[in-house]
C-alpha cells in the first residue's frame, strides 16, 4: 500500500494576508525561474513546486502551462 503524507505549506513572510492568490502566483512565477536557472533536479525548486501546487486551482495553472507554451505568459521566466 502506497502511504501518503499530507503537507501544506509554512508561513511566508511576503504574503502575511489569509488571500493566497498572490502567494500562488508569485511561488508558480518563482518555480519557473528556478527550474529555468537551475534545473528540475534543483532540490529548492522543489518547494516553490509543492506550494503552488498545493495553493492553485488546477485551472489556473494549466492555462498559465498554455500561455507559457504560446509565448504569452505575462512575466518573464528568466533568471531574474
């Protein structure tokens, strides 16, 4: 039997408000860059992965997939 272990993510110190939108945006934005600048294996990058996974509607991030496919995702995704 496969075992599960629920997390939800820590406190963040940039988004003290209880709306978590920004906080999904801003770790889906920061996932990207990482994974830009250091590779999907870059073990940090990771958490970036996991809280705006755990934050963001499903729908929200596949149309973000899209827009990044198209080239018309609206920040850009380098090592900034």
């Amino acid at each position: 039997m496969t075992e599960f272990k629920l997390e939800t993510p820590g406190y963040d110190g940039r988004f003290p408000q209880i709306n978590s939108t920004k906080r999904c945006w801003q770790n889906y934005v920061d996932y990207h860059r990482c994974i830009n600048l250091k590779g999907e294996d870059y073990a940090p990058c990771k958490q970036f992965y996991r809280t705006f996974r755990s934050l963001c509607p499903d729908e929200w991030t596949e149309r973000w997939d899209e827009q990044r496919d198209e080239g018309k995702f609206p920040v850009d995704l380098s090592s900034n």
